[in-house]
C-alpha cells in the first residue's frame, strides 16, 4: 500500500484558519463503518448519538505556548583565512519533547547553521539554553540554564504552535481556543483537535445522557510537524510520544470491556494511546510509557469501537489510522462529500463521528 492511495483534492479555501465563535457549533459528518453511509449531522448532536453506559475516552494533555523566539551567541572555527567568529542572529525554537529538567528536544528555524556549542538567549533573557546535540530528523537538543520558573517564563514568552496551514500569526484568543475545555496535563506541542469542539454544557449533557467519561494523557509531540517521507505505507515510523493512564481510568476502561460497553475515543491521540496499552492483551493498569504505534489499514482493533475525529491532512498518518478504522474507501468516500459539501478542515475545522 502507497501513501499516495490516501491522498484528496481539498481546495485551500476550506483550510479553517479561525476557530468558530461557538465551540460546539461546528459541522459533523457521521459515518458508519458498517456501510459506508454517511449523514451530515453536528456536534451538539453528540449526545443524542452517544448510547446511556458508553464510555468516551478523552486525551487531556495541555498545549504549551511551545513557540519561542532566540537570539543566537556563540563562536564557530571557520576553515578560512577569518578564523574564530561570534555568530548572532534571530531563530525561532519551537519546543516538541521535554527530556529532563532542562533539557528539551525542539525544531529550529533556520536551523541549518545553529551548531552544537552555540547559546540561544529568549526574550528579555530570562532563559537561556546551550545547543548540546543534533537529531535524526534536524531537530537539536537544548539544555536549558536553571531558573527559578521556568513554565512562567514560557508563559510569558511563548506563543501558541499553530499548525503551519494557519496562515497568520497566534493571536491571544488561540491561547484559549487551541485547548480543550478540559486540559490538564502540560506537555503537547499541538492540540488533540477533536476536543476542540466540547464545551463544558455538551460535557454535562453527555453524562446527564448516562456517558462515562475518562481520561487518558498523550503529550502530542514533534512528529505532527513531520511529512510523510516514504512512499509506502509500510515504511512509515512515528515518533515516540509520552502517555500516561491513571487508576480511574484504567479501571473504567476494565470495567466498560467487562461488561460489554462501547469504549469511544474522542480524538486520534486518544485512539493510539488505548490501542498501544491493549496490544500485549489483559487488563489495563495504571502506568507511564511511551508509543510509536502507527494504525493503518489492517490494524484489528482491540478496544476502540467509536470515534470523534477532525478531517486530516491528505497522505497524514491520522488519515491512515481513519481510514484503518472506516475502511479506506469509505473514509475518502466520506472525505469527498465533506469536501462537496464545504466542511471546514484540519484543526479549526469540522468533524466526523465513526462508529
């Protein structure tokens, strides 16, 4: 299978660039993996869709304002008549993995010329960070100086790491707008957009309906930023991402299989998360780990069996993972039509409800 068979036509215009006013008010195509039938419906309509004892599964990971500004300072041994010289000029750092206290996985941009040994320097010069190493895919590796508030500083200094088909620059609605009404955890260097949509009312009719809800953790990592490099499908890896299961959660989990209640899954995140955990068989448990799993067409899925999700990037990996879970074509099928029909796309966009 070719990462080209998961490609679509989606005209530029229906990228959504904003978020809508009203977080619930967004568009919702439902799909049957059954049949293939879809129907356009919305998504206040999903408590009337979900069934008393379900139990839905949400990733409540927290954006960090991951996107940061430096100056760079330092001192290259050039092989030319000019010798030792101070480097300077302006990078944008964006923040995809934290690896221990202080040391932090991130893309940088321009980053061909930023060497191991050079600093960066933020803002008002409240952090500063020393470039110690260089990855596999371009990204480098920062350790940061010690300071009393770190996470005040990113606060302060950061800005949202909007997806790049945004077109403009974040503003300061997306602080609020790029995050789910129930995040929690800090960590993800993008939203799990499916969440995007509910609000604290859908939240409370969804439970008033008799739905369970649960939380899982998947810190959404430097892989979202990555293109698909191969041709085939096969060949395709993913970056690991950190996740964690609490107590609650996986006894609610434990429990919804035991008795035979349909677990669905608010978000891809949230799909590779329970599938990696369920891939060795029993029970879930409490724990801390990481995953590369990667779901495309074949993948027999243990335990999700409904899905919230967003429209994907043409050949993404999420795309692969829909269209493992609907059925290839269907999924485009459905794509299609959400296309005809003007859905809005990507993170700002509409969604689709799977079951």
């Amino acid at each position: 299978m070719l990462v080209a068979d998961f490609d679509f036509d989606l005209p530029e215009e229906l990228i959504a660039q904003e978020p809508l006013a009203d977080r619930a008010g967004a568009r919702m195509l439902a799909l049957s993996r059954g049949t293939g039938a879809w129907e356009d419906r919305l998504f206040r309509d999903l408590p009337q869709m979900l069934r008393p004892g379900d139990l839905l599964v949400l990733n409540d990971s927290r954006v960090i304002p991951a996107r940061l500004f430096a100056h760079r300072r330092g001192l290259h041994t050039q092989a030319d008549r000019h010798g030792i010289r101070e480097v300077t000029g302006r990078v944008q750092v964006l923040l995809a993995e934290q690896l221990s206290e202080w040391e932090w996985r991130a893309l940088v941009r321009p980053g061909r010329k930023v060497l191991t040994g050079e600093m960066l320097t933020f803002g008002d010069e409240t952090l500063q960070a020393e470039v110690i190493g260089h990855g596999e895919f371009g990204e480098r590796t920062l350790r940061f100086d010690p300071v009393s508030d770190f996470w005040g500083a990113v606060d302060r200094l950061g800005h949202m790491p909007l997806p790049p088909y945004i077109h403009r620059e974040d503003r300061a609605g997306d602080q609020e707008r790029y995050q789910t009404v129930y995040a929690r955890e800090r960590g993800s260097v993008a939203a799990p957009t499916a969440g995007l949509h509910f609000t604290p009312e859908i939240l409370d009719e969804l439970r008033v309906r008799g739905v369970e809800i649960a939380s899982v953790t998947l810190h959404v990592g430097l892989g979202t930023f990555q293109p698909v490099r191969v041709e085939r499908v096969e060949d395709v890896r993913l970056h690991a991402e950190r996740y964690t299961i609490s107590a609650e959660t996986a006894a609610a989990l434990n429990a919804a299989r035991r008795e035979g209640r349909r677990i669905v899954a608010a978000g891809t995140t949230t799909v590779r998360t329970l599938e990696h955990c369920a891939r060795g068989g029993g029970a879930f448990a409490a724990h801390s780990g990481s995953t590369n799993i990667f779901i495309a067409p074949g993948f027999e899925f243990r335990v999700v069996e409904a899905l919230l999700t967003n429209f994907h990037l043409p050949k993404s990996t999420l795309l692969m993972l829909v269209s493992a879970f609907a059925e290839r074509d269907r999924a485009l099928n459905a794509y299609r039509h959400a296309v005809g029909e003007k859905y809005r796309f990507f993170s700002y966009g509409d969604c689709m409800f799977v079951e």
